[in-house]
C-alpha cells in the first residue's frame, strides 16, 4: 500500500488516523511522499489522457485529496452521532420531523421472543437484498424441539417490475410464492405468512402497514401511501393459488432481531446492512408519543437512511457521494444510507476508480465505457477486491471484465479505494450505531449497557471487515456500552416466522374475541325487532293481557303545571342511594334538602319489617337534623320496585328487583309497611300522600321545568321507564279521556322468552347466579346491576380460551362482583390512556399485557353498546307508542332520565339517542337528564295530589 508523508495531516488528525481501531492500516500510513507505490510514470493508451499525466508526486496528492474526502474523523462522528440521537429523541417525541430525519417508527413487536412459538409458517422476503425476494417455509419447535432449517428459495425481481407498477411487484410476489409452495411437500391448509418488507412504512398493527416511500432500487407506482399488506393480500387472491393468510408485516431489521439464536439472547437490537441500511431496537413504550403506552417495550425502527443533517453530514459528503445521489432513483433522500448501503458501496468505489482514471492516476488514464456505466461495479466485486489475500487478483479480473488494463500498482490503489469506501461505511454505520446504543442506555438510565446486536446483510457476511471496524468505532464512541454482535444465521427468516407466530397468535385471540363479542353486536333489524316485540307487549300490558311488561298504572295523571307549592318529604327507596329530601315548593322554585342513608344489604335482605324501621329511622335522623321533628309534612315515597297501584297512596310490592328480597313485602301494600312502621315508632307523625316509582319521578322532576316532558326513563342499578298513556287505552283504569303516568316495570321485558334469541351464556350466567333467576330479562342485559358481571364472565371465558390474562384464571376474577360497572365506565372513557385502563385492572391483581388492556376495553364496549342499543329500542317504542296514540306525523317529547350509569357512562346516552333517532325517526326527542332525583319528583307528585285534594275540599 502507498504511503503518505505525514507533515501533510493537521496534529489532530494524525493523531486520530493512528487510532483507527482494529489494526487496520490507516489510511495514509502506507503512502510515502512518492504517492501509492504503483504511482510510477506511464505510457498512454486508447481512451486515455495521455497529455499532462501527473508527475508520481503529483498522482499521490490527487488519490490523497480525492480519498481525503471519505476520512471522517472522530470529531465528525461524534457530531453525527450526537445529532442522529438527537433526532431520535426529536422523532419519539412525535414532533413534527424534518424529512432529513431518521423516522423511528414503531412496528408494534412488543417482545423479543419467548421461544414458545411454534408451528410452520411462510416468510416472504422484499427488499432485503435488493433485486431479488425470497420465501421461506420456517418451522418453529418451541423451546424444547429441535431447530429445523428453513426451506428457501430465492426469486430474481426483473428491474421492470421494480420500476414498474405497484400491481406487477406484487402479482410477481405471488407468483413466486405459488412456486415455492408447488415444491413444498407440506400440508397447505391454513398457511400464515409473514411478510418482511424492508422499506419504510407507517405501521398500525401487526398486519396493517403504509408504505411511505420506496428506498433502495425500487420506485414501483401506487404502492406509496398504501397497505402493502393489502396489496399482497390482493395479488395471492390473484393468484387464487393458495389461500394464505398475511398476518404480519415486519421491518428486515426486526427480523434479524427476533431471528437472534436463544443462546445468545435477547437481542434488543437488529441492525441491517445489505443493499439499504437501518436499525430497530427496543425502546421504553413510554417514549414513544405516537403510542398511548406507559408499559413494556416496543421495537422502534430507526430508518437510520433518512438521516441527512446537512449539518453534520455535509462535511463528510463527497463530491462522489452527491454524484451518486444525483444519479440515483431519488436524489436528495437516503443520504446516510447512500454511504453506507451495499446498493451503493459499489457505485461510489467506480465514480472514484473513474475520476482517479480521468485524473491519470489509474489504469494509465484509460476509462471504459464499462467503468463510465453506473452500477457496473457491484457490492460483491468490492467484496472480493478488498479481500486481503485474493482481492488483487480479482481486482484484475474484474477490471478486465470492465474492459480495463490494470497495472500492478492498480491493483492496490483500487483495493484501497474499495478499503477507504467500506472503512467509512462502517465507521459512519458505527455512529448511527453508537447513538441508538445510547439512546438505550439512557431510555434505561443505565450506567453500563450489555446488550446483543443481531446483524444481518451481505455486507456483513461479504465484508469481515466491515464488522471488526464498526466494533472498534462502537467501542470508541460508545465505551459505555457492552456490546457483543450476533450475524443472524438466516437472514432474519426466523425472525420473521417469531413474529408471525405472534401475530398469529394474538389475532387467533381477536378471531376468539369476535366470535364472543359477536352476539354483543346487535344491527338494526335485531333493535327494530326488540323495539317491536316491546311495543307488542305493551298494548298488551294495557289491556291486561299475558305480557312481560305489566304497565302498571300509576295515579299520576297531569305532569307538574308550577301551581304547586308546600314543603313537602320525600323518601327516594331503590337506587344506588337510600334519601330523604326536604322539598320546599315555591313561586320562586324547589328547593331541596337531602341526606342520603345506606341500606345495607343484611336490611334490604332481611324482614320487611326490619327495612321499614330503617326507614323511619333515617326519617326521624333526618327530621332532627333538618329541625322538623314533631312536623307532619305530606310525604311522598319514591319505591322503586314494581308496585300494583290501587291509588296514588296504595302500592302492592310485586316483586323485589335489583338485590332487595325484604321478607314479608311482595305482595303487600308497602305504604301499609310504611305507616305501620311509622305506627311502631311512636311521636312521629307522617302523612304518606304518594307512593311513586322513581321513573315517574323523575318524568315529574324534569317535567317541572320541561311540560314536554312525559316520558322517565331510569338506567342505573335497574332500569325501567314511564310515560304518559291515553287512559282509554289502559284497561285497567276507568275513563276514556284523559291522560295516566304508566309505570312499565321494563325490566321484565322478555321474561316470556322474547329476548331469548338475544340472550347470551354469559346473561344466562349472570341470571343464575342471581337472587332472581328468571326474572328482569331486559334489566339484565341493561342495568348497572350486571353490567360488570356480564363483563366478569367474558373475561372469565377469554381466559380460558387463552386469549387473556395468558390464561391464568386469577382468584380475584372468579369473585363475583369485583368487577364493578362503573369500572366499564371508567375503562371506556375516552380521555384514559390504555394505560390508565391497565392499572384499573391491576388493581384487581390482574396480571395482563397492553394487548389484554385493549380487549378487555372492547368488551366493556361491546357490553355497554347492546345494554345501550336495547334502552335505545325500549325508549323508541314508547315514544312511537306516544305518537301514534296521538295520530301525530311527527311527535316531539322530552325524556327525563337518572340512574348512575346513564349519567357516568361516556357513550351510554349518545348511543340510547342515537338508537333512537334510527328506530323512532319521527319523533323528536330531547333526554333531560334529572338533577335532583326522583325524590323531587315525588314532592310533586304529592304537591298536585295535595293541589288536587284542596281544590276538591273547596
Ligand atoms: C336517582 C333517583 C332514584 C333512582 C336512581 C336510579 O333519585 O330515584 O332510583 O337515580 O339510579 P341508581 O342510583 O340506581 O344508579
Ligand atoms: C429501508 C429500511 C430497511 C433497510 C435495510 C432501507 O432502505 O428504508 O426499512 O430496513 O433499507 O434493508
Ligand atoms: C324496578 C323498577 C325501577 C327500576 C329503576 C327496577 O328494578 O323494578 O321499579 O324503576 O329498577 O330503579
């Protein structure tokens, strides 16, 4: 090798060129000041530039200057380091990143490999190594079977179909697929393949991913911007050979990542070097804006060959690096990759033997018009010219083959070229490394960093020398970080089938999701049907005929007209909360004065005589605090249970609901239960007016502010609904004129059998583990009561399917009610982050993953849409009922609603509206939802009761 004298080089880079790591001969050691020892004078040939060849002295300052150029020193490469990690950070932060920046890319692999994967998959290669693709057939044997080799073929893509259109590239993939498996003696059912595509793409899944912009040889048309899953899935139904299922598209260096053999493992990161470049590694899921994850790891592909910072790479581009660009399929991008890349390495080693020819410096300044042809010197033809041993005499023979004469000086100035050209890829390859090391480091706020890099890439396996320098480099820029390199032993094809396995594997559990939540997912024609069979069973309710719903008649005949006054009780018995209202009536407004007791269940199980003591004892507690002890107000008692009503005061208990099962109630007059208690407790006087149901209370309390208002509707621990009825359609009340509040007691619908067809096993579940089995059908696909069980049971069966919890059945799942509804609620609200969602769930000692977080969020979805979906159907039978009765083409009316889950749900109400609008299109619906309860309600009720006595008295 030449050497160059060295007062030529400033201090510093002296002294740096003698550190190149790895016993490399620096650079200019060899050249003494005569130039490159083959730099003698010489005789002019044909094509040559025979004038003017430089003086031996002179040649050596222009192979100098034009190597010079790709001398990086260290201070540059901690100037790209520092500035590629800083566009890292830049980029997981999701701002805005310039185009000059590298993209890191999440890929949604959420884990090195587990070695459990098992099973025969396809891997289809694109774009690894350039013009060619490949297929693999990949058996995986778990932990404990023995490794099998792949089976493999490798595909030549003409350059037409990649340059041509996006169709033809993949029809031309799936042809070659078709071939591959013609070969494959293997059972082909079921076939799942996984698709590494190795360009830069938007990924928003495991299989769905947009290519954002070819790279390397490639420039098909209508793919940018595109699902490349797609348009795979696409050309194999073309091809209609095989039905193949793609269920993972996956990054090149991913592959060789997760392809890291077990002993050596994990790796954590995948580094590419063959026609393009990149790496990925596994980044804190927290740092990555774009996901909502503040849990586990996610690997990041860096797409390191975006990265150009004019900055810090400008000094280091060489006029053979922008030649190169401007001829290249797109000039100005991939810079970083252009001096690295194998697709590239080649180009640049023949723009510097051309120039060096074309200076007179090389092959006695003769060219060829091979030498002058681009891409005519390969990746493979530098490998072997750089080789140490046999690289000079195929420097010859390749050269020849390019029609040129090689001199024996020649010979060792091109492997120098070739040396210099690879010897800065691998340093530049080795400060994009160092910076995604220590990115890990600090996203692990790590002193030390050990971690495995697998790599993969020809250049790799065709330049032993490009390894041995990027190590050095690494080690000097990165000395921090532990790093030992694992070659991928196939090409990350394994890697790809890891992936592939898991993917198969978690949308195996999202086939098993669906299946299970599709009963949950109810279309227009089943709610029309529900709504037809409620309005069916209501005409029949009224008439007194055999239905699910009793449509019991309430006593209230008029909504609130603001003529009411007095201070007046109120007891609100049934929902979440146990009150006693002080409601004082004026011109100027209600005002209400509340105090809420508990019930505890031991009470609301217990005698009836025990509740009703509670009762009047919360009365009494109330009284004394509020200073109306000794006062016998007029008292209206919101009971929200199914009651015959006789009159406005006399309401016979059908049945307990919702956890109540008071002994000696059902079938009594609970205004009796409440007078004789009040009887036992002696020095209370109470006047009880009214007993309601806290539907009508609440039609009541918004119907004091909104006279539309005739319809109440309650979605909370039961649901149930009112509404104003035409008397001469209620039977069971004389008078034909008129209107009557009837109490649906809805919560029965379907008792009959007529929701059967929509019933699931786990409502059948939650029914028969119910106080009432059989009983409040439509409750129990609704109300807040059992939402959370409905839910508890399909977790409970997705875990024994394996599609949660990695099918670990924790204690804590089986206990009934621990998983509260309002859980739903809060896991279903939109500003919670999935993590948020986690840790709801954690604290219920479920041990789960971001993937389990996601599908437990969608059963509460799917659960609360039906509950949501059949209110929906419910209110848009009653309010057709109301317009039909009326003979009104178009009807507008108010619903007044309460109940916990209506309020606190983020979707219920939108969604009971939205059914609406769909199955009641006619009527204009406005829900109000009450402020003050259904114990205000109540106070009305008892105030026109009270009215209405007055004016019959005068
Ligand atoms: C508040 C009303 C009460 C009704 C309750 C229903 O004042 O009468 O029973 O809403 O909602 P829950 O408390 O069952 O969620
Ligand atoms: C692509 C990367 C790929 C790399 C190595 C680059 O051109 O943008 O996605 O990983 O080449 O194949
Ligand atoms: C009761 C109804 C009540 C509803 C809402 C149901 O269980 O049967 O009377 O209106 O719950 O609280």
């Amino acid at each position: 090798m030449p050497n160059i004298a060295r007062e030529e080089l400033k201090p510093e880079e002296s002294e740096q060129l003698l550190l190149l790591p790895g016993g490399h001969p620096p650079l200019w050691n060899h050249m003494d000041s005569t130039g490159p020892v083959g730099l003698q004078q010489r005789e002019g040939a044909p094509g040559c530039s025979q004038e003017g060849l430089p003086c031996p002295s002179d040649s050596s300052e222009l192979v100098l200057a034009c190597l010079q150029q790709f001398k990086v020193t260290e201070t540059q490469l901690r100037q790209i380091q520092a500035s590629l990690l800083c566009s890292m950070e830049h980029a997981l932060g999701g701002q805005a990143s310039p185009a000059s920046s590298v993209r890191m890319l999440p890929t949604y692999v959420g884990s090195t490999p587990h070695g459990t994967e098992q099973g025969d998959f396809v891997v289809l290669e694109l774009g690894a190594t350039g013009a060619s693709l490949r297929v693999l057939w990949v058996t995986l044997v778990g932990n404990e079977g023995h490794r099998m080799e792949p089976r493999s073929q490798e595909f030549v893509i003409p350059p037409e179909v990649m340059l041509g259109p996006g169709q033809q590239l993949f029809d031309f993939a799936a042809r070659c697929l078709s071939e591959f498996l013609d070969a494959i003696p293997m059972d082909k059912k079921g076939l799942q393949l996984g698709f590494s595509f190795s360009f830069p793409c938007h990924q928003t899944g495991l299989d769905r991913s947009t290519l954002i912009s070819w790279t390397k040889g490639f420039r098909c048309s209508g793919v940018e911007g595109h699902d490349v899953v797609q348009l795979l899935r696409d050309a194999i139904k073309r091809q209609g050979a095989y039905s193949i299922d793609v269920v993972a598209v996956v990054n090149d260096t991913v592959g060789t990542m997760m392809g890291c053999e077990p002993g050596f493992g994990p790796c954590e990161v995948g580094l590419v070097v063959d026609t393009g470049t990149n790496a990925c590694y596994m980044e804190e899921a927290r740092h990555v804006a774009v996901l909502d994850e503040d849990r586990g790891r996610v690997c990041v592909s860096v797409e390191w060959g975006s990265f150009s910072d004019d900055g810090v790479l400008g000094p280091v581009l060489t006029t053979f690096d922008h030649a190169l660009d401007q001829e290249s399929l797109n000039p100005g991008a991939q810079r970083f990759e252009k001096m690295i890349g194998g697709l590239y390495l080649g180009e640049l080693v023949r723009l510097v033997l051309a120039h060096l020819a074309q200076q007179g410096v090389l092959f006695d300044g003769c060219t060829s018009s091979a030498l002058l042809t681009h891409g005519s010197i390969l990746l493979e033809h530098v490998a072997e010219m750089e080789d140490p041993l046999a690289g000079a005499a195929r420097v010859h023979a390749i050269l020849q083959d390019l029609g040129l004469s090689v001199g024996a000086s020649d010979a060792e100035l091109v492997q120098y070229v070739c040396a210099t050209v690879l010897t800065r890829a691998a340093r530049l390859c080795a400060a994009a490394l160092a910076a995604v090391l220590s990115r890990l480091r600090h996203s692990r706020e790590l002193q030390m960093l050990q971690i495995a890099v697998a790599t993969g890439g020809r250049v790799f396996e065709r330049h032993p020398s490009f390894l041995s320098i990027l190590q050095e480099t690494v080690k000097l820029l990165a000395p921090e970080c532990d790093v030992s390199f694992i070659p991928s032993v196939d090409g990350g094809g394994r890697g790809v089938a890891m992936v592939t396995a898991v993917a198969a594997r978690l949308a195996a559990h999202r086939r098993l999701l669906e299946e299970t939540l599709a009963p949950f997912r109810l279309n227009h024609e089943q709610l029309a049907v529900v709504q037809a069979q409620m309005r069916e069973a209501m005409v029949k309710g009224l008439r007194g005929e055999a239905s699910s719903l009793r449509m019991l008649p309430t006593y209230v005949r008029a909504t609130p007209d603001g003529t009411e006054r007095g201070d007046f009780l109120a007891l609100d018995l049934g929902g979440t909360n146990f009150r006693v209202l002080l409601v004082c009536v004026t011109a100027g407004g209600v005002k209400i004065t509340s105090q809420v007791y508990s019930i505890p269940e031991y009470v609301a199980q217990g005698s009836g005589q025990q509740l009703f003591d509670h009762i009047v004892d919360c009365i009494v507690d109330f009284q004394q605090k509020q200073g109306l002890s000794g006062q016998s107000l007029p008292l209206g008692f919101t009971f929200s249970f199914p009651c015959r009503q006789l009159g406005l005061d006399q309401g016979i208990l059908l049945n307990w609901t919702k956890g109540f099962n008071a002994s000696d109630c059902e079938g009594q007059d609970v205004v009796c239960l409440l007078r004789e208690a009040i009887r036992r407790r002696q020095a209370v006087e109470l006047n009880v007016v009214a007993i309601v149901n806290d539907t009508v209370g609440t039609m009541m309390s918004c119907g004091y502010e909104d006279p539309r208002c005739e319809v109440g509707l309650i979605v909370g621990t039961g649901t149930n609904a009112c509404y104003m009825e035409e008397l001469r359609n209620v039977a069971a009340v004389a008078g034909d004129s008129g209107h009557m509040c009837i109490n649906m007691e809805w919560g029965a619908f379907g008792d009959d059998g007529s929701l059967d067809l929509l019933r699931t096993c786990f409502d059948a579940n939650v029914d028969q583990a119910s106080i009432n089995p059989g009983k409040q059908s439509f409750e129990k696909m609704i109300s807040g009561m059992y939402l959370g069980e409905i839910v508890r049971h399909i977790l409970l069966h997705l875990t024994s399917l394996g599609v949660l919890f990695r099918g670990q059945q924790t204690q804590r799942l089986q206990t009934r009610d621990i998983f509260k509804t309002k859980f739903l609620s809060e896991i279903e609200s939109d500003s919670l982050a999935l993590r948020q969602v986690r840790a709801i769930l954690e604290d219920l000692g479920l041990p789960l993953t971001s993937d389990d977080a996601l599908m437990v969020l969608e059963v509460c979805q799917a659960v609360s849409q039906r509950a949501a979906q059949l209110c929906g159907a419910g209110v848009a039978a009653v309010v057709e009922k109301i317009r039909e009765n009326r003979g009104l083409e178009e009807l507008t009316v108010s619903v007044g609603v309460d109940g916990t889950l209506y309020k606190l749900h983020p979707h219920f109400s939108s969604l009971v509206a939205a059914t609406v609008r769909k199955l009641a299109p006619r009527c204009v619906v406005t829900f109000l939802q009450s402020e003050d309860g259904s114990g205000k309600g109540a106070a009305l009720v008892t105030a026109v009761a009270c009215r209405l006595a007055q004016t019959a008295c005068v």
